[in-house]
C-alpha cells in the first residue's frame, strides 16, 4: 500500500500528539484512507472539468495547485522587497488569509463537518480527540499545500533579497497563521451549531465565504486607511481598532526583530501572533465534545416553513407580473434562487461587490480634492451598481438540479416568454432592488434629494440593461443546464456587456450636464425604451 510523503514528514514529530493525548497510530491510519480517497477528488475551483477522464482526475487537487502559484505572483512585492514590514507584511498577510480561508470554507468544510464516517469510527475504541485531529490534520495537510503553492516564489526572492531570518520568520507564522484559520473555522461552526440546526449552518456556510469576499474589498481599504504617506515614507498611523486587524498580528514580528521595533503596538501584535493560534488549539480542545455533540444536528433537515398570503404582496405581484404563469414562475425563480447553494455561492458575491465598488470609485476620484456633494455628480457611480446584472442573468441559466427541468415539457406552455420574463423579473425585484434601494438611500443622504431623478433613472436604465444583458448571453430557459457548462463561450459576455454599460452612463451624464431637465428627459426615454424591450424582446428568442 502506498505510503505517503506527508506521513512520514508526521512521523517525525508524533510525540507532539501523543503529548496531547492522540492515539498517534490510529490517527495516521485515519489520514492515509483519508488521503487515499482524496486522490481523485476534484476541488471547488475546478469542478467544472467533470468532463475529464478518471486518470485526468486523479490528484485533481495537487494539479490545481498552479492557478494559486499564478496567484501568488502578486505576493512579489510586498514579501520581496523593501523594509517596511508593518505595511507590505499587512497587506500580503491579508491576501494569504483571505485565499486560505475562503479555500478552506469552499473545499474543506464537508471534511470539517464530515459525519458520514460515525457509523465506522464512533463504534471502535477511538477516542473523540483522535478522530478530531486526523480532520484537523486533514485539512492542514491540504492547506499547506495551498500555501506552498501561493507563497513558494515570492518566498524565494525573500530568501535572496530579505535574507534567511526574514524567510524562516515567514514560514513560521504561515505555519501559525495555518493552523490559526483552522481551528478558528471550526471554533465557528461550533458555535453556529449550538444555535441553529444543520439546514442553517450549510446556508451560514454560504454566507460566511460570501462574507468573505465582501470583507476581502473593504478590509484592504481599512488596512490601507492605517497608513499615510508622510514625506515620501511610509509612516504607521495607529487607531484603537488596528488592534483587530488579523493581518497586523502577524506583521508585527517583522518590524520588532528586523527593525528593532519595541513600542507598545509592535510587542502586543507580535504576542498575539504566537499566543492566538495556541490559545485557539487549547480552546478547540476544550470543545470538541460540544463540537460532536452538534454535529449530529447535520444528521437532521429543518421543516421549510410555509411562506403566510400577504395581500399587499399579491396586490403588487399582480402589477408586476400581468399574467398567472408569469406569477407562477415568478415565485419559483424566487424560491430558487433564495434556497439553490450553488446560485447563492456564485452570483452573491458580486451583489456584495456592487454595492462597495460605487463607493470604492467615488472616494478613489474624490480623495485628491475638496468635493461639494451638493452640486457633484460622483453620484453617477452608482452605475458600479449594475455590474451585478451580467453574471446573474448568466446563472439564471444553470442549476445543481437541472435533470428536473423535464417538468418544463410537461407543462401546457405555447412558449417560454413568461418563464423567462418572471425570472428575470424575480431576480431584479428580489436579488437587485434591496441592494439599490440602500445605495440610493445612503446617496440620497450624501449629495442630497436633488438626485432622485437620476437615481429613478438609473433604476429604470437597470431593468433594460437586464433585457439587453438577456439578449446578448443567449436565451437559455433557466434553470435547464448544468454549471459545469458555464465556460469562457459565456464569460466573456459578460466583459462584452460592460460596453452598453458605459454608454448608459455616458449617455446620462452628457444629457444632465448639457441639456435642461436632461435627467427627467432621460427618465422618459427609458421607461418608453423599457416597456418596449419588456413587451416584444422574448416573443422572437430562440430558446437555447
């Protein structure tokens, strides 16, 4: 039987485990069928190759390794070169922890929470401890991987440019920043657990990578926000709240032993970058015994709760969908989307994308100059807004549970026009409107009531940009395909799409700057322009 290069390198350290009380030889057992079984399991970032053959497969996992050393090309910078280890450290510390825990959530968490193996494990004399840190190990043995392949070069020009210290300081604190994601992940899902049913937790799950993303956008500009430029110099502005920022732990280390650092700040960040991650192992310790007690929550399926009539809701239902299919297929676009994990992990991301980036431009183009928001017209940023629209029209297409798109052929249908109007409309009342509505509230408190008009511009411009974003993807029935379909044929509509994008905005700006009531002469033009596409664009699609 094959025996692997990960366990022998664990041999060699087995009496940290048998020190914290782990069956060593069972717990290696435990990883070689584990590791053995995952030599053909393909992970998230390439599940679309399903077309590939069992040997193409085989090690999917170390194969994909090459798109994080790709990745990891932009780590250069700021691990290579230069001495200012507080900023540079923070800003790559920040990248790392982010590709890793989104990696672990995506790929990782069905081992984390793995319960088909209690049936085997539970009934043998192996203690809970045991089976708790061969997952443990599991998991690191894969992100180890992962983080080999994201830092090796930019650590290898550190070897050459920072010298030997800095490169052995780097691979430690990847080393605790590893098993400090880890046992933070699952210190997580306890706690998660201890509230909420197994149902709840695969939807945090969701939440939790989609949250991620969104932190990933804001939480470099909080971390940049800690630094001004002061005389060409990269000077450290400290606030209360830079005791939190994650990545400044392990930043600290750098500047107390190669810069001689010794202030408050630097000590305490540099403890809390050892002390964190064992503290974490000791309280994931304590814990485990709660951990497999909830866990057997995934074992359940919470009762879906029936949605009460609303007579408002209807009423508004009724003006917006003229037709009884139409309302039908409404509904089901809705619930398919609010329930369907996979169309939740892909396509909501980018609603917390869009709501960020409108500000992230109008800060970027402002920053260097006073701005009167009373009179700006920064507010046109909102069109970022949209960017939403073309890779949620694409999903639209696609389902984990396509093969039940026979149902479609059953139904009485002389076309797919309702099918198609009542999706697309779900996603803008359901998906794209809460997120406007916010943006347009929080604008109308930054530059004023005076926007409104634009803003109902913009809204209206969003319903037809869905139509026209419909009209170039292709007219697929949604819902029918499979996502491992989604390839570049379709992406790159999407980049395609940002050209009409570019003109509705164009356009408006040139008509409210040029044009007297440009802004409500826009407005008219659209809703016409509108009611049009909405009206006659489906009736002459082929279906795909």
């Amino acid at each position: 039987m094959k025996d692997f290069k990960t366990l022998q390198l664990l041999d060699k350290i087995q009496f940290i485990f048998v020190k914290m009380g782990i069956d060593y030889e069972i717990m290696r057992k435990i990883l070689h069928i584990k590791l053995t079984m995952d030599e053909r399991k393909i992970p998230t970032l390439f599940n679309q190759s399903s077309k590939k053959n069992k040997e193409e497969q085989k090690y999917g996992y170390i194969k994909s390794l090459w798109i994080y050393v790709l990745f990891g090309l932009m780590l250069i910078p700021f691990i290579g070169f230069g001495q200012n280890y507080l900023f540079q450290m923070s800003i790559a510390y920040a990248m790392i922890i982010f590709i890793i825990m989104t990696s672990l959530i995506s790929d990782f968490s069905s081992v984390l929470l793995d319960v088909r193996d209690r049936s085997i494990l539970s009934t043998k004399p192996i203690s809970v401890r045991t089976i708790n840190a061969a997952k443990f190990m599991h998991i690191f043995i894969y992100l180890t991987y992962l983080t080999i392949a994201f830092t090796a070069i930019s650590l290898v020009v550190s070897l050459f440019n920072q010298g030997f210290l800095f490169f052995i300081l780097t691979v430690l604190l990847l080393v605790l920043i590893n098993i400090f994601i880890v046992v933070l992940t699952a210190i997580l899902y306890i706690a998660i657990l201890r509230f909420f049913d197994g149902e709840k937790l695969k939807d945090i799950i969701n939440y939790v990578q989609i949250g991620l993303s969104l932190m990933l956008m804001i939480g470099y500009q909080v971390l940049i926000r800690s630094f001004e430029l002061v005389d060409f110099d990269m000077v450290v502005t400290f606030h209360w709240w830079s005791i939190f920022l994650i990545p400044m732990w392990f930043a600290a280390p750098y500047e107390l032993l190669l810069n001689g650092d010794s202030s408050l700040f630097t000590v305490v960040c540099s403890i809390f970058a050892v002390v964190m991650p064992i503290f974490s192992i000791w309280l994931y310790l304590k814990l485990i015994p709660t951990f497999e007690r909830n866990l057997q929550k995934l074992l359940s399926t919470s009762k879906s709760k029936k949605e009460k009539n609303n007579k408002l809701k209807a009423f508004i239902l009724k003006i917006i969908c003229r037709t009884n299919e139409e309302r039908a297929f409404y509904r089901f676009a809705s619930l398919m989307m609010k329930q369907e994990r996979e169309f939740k992990l892909k396509v909501y991301p980018s609603l917390g994308y869009s709501f960020v980036i409108p500000f992230i431009f109008m800060y970027s183009f402002s920053r260097s100059e006073d701005v009167d928001y009373s009179v700006s017209m920064s507010y046109l940023n909102i069109y970022f807004s949209m960017l939403i629209i073309p890779s949620a029209v694409l999903m639209l297409g696609y389902s984990g549970k396509y093969k039940a798109a026979w149902i479609y052929k059953v139904f009485p249908l002389k076309d797919y026009t309702d099918l198609k109007k009542g999706s697309l409309k779900a996603f803008l009342i359901k998906l794209y409107s809460p997120l406007y509505i916010v943006l347009s509230i929080i604008f109308c408190f930054i530059f004023g009531t005076r926007i409104i008009p634009d803003l109902l511009s913009v809204l209206v411009a969003s319903c037809m940009y869905t139509v026209i974003c419909y009209i170039v993807i292709g007219s697929k029935i949604p819902f029918t395909k499979p996502y491992n379909e989604v390839g570049d044929a379709q992406s790159w509509k999407t980049l395609i799409l940002l050209l009409p994008l570019g003109v509705l905005a164009g356009l408006h700006y040139f008509l409210t700057t040029h044009i007297s009531y440009g802004a409500v002469i826009y407005l008219l033009v659209l809703v016409i322009t509108n009611f049009v596409l909405w009206k006659f664009a489906f009736k002459h699609m082929k279906t795909a």
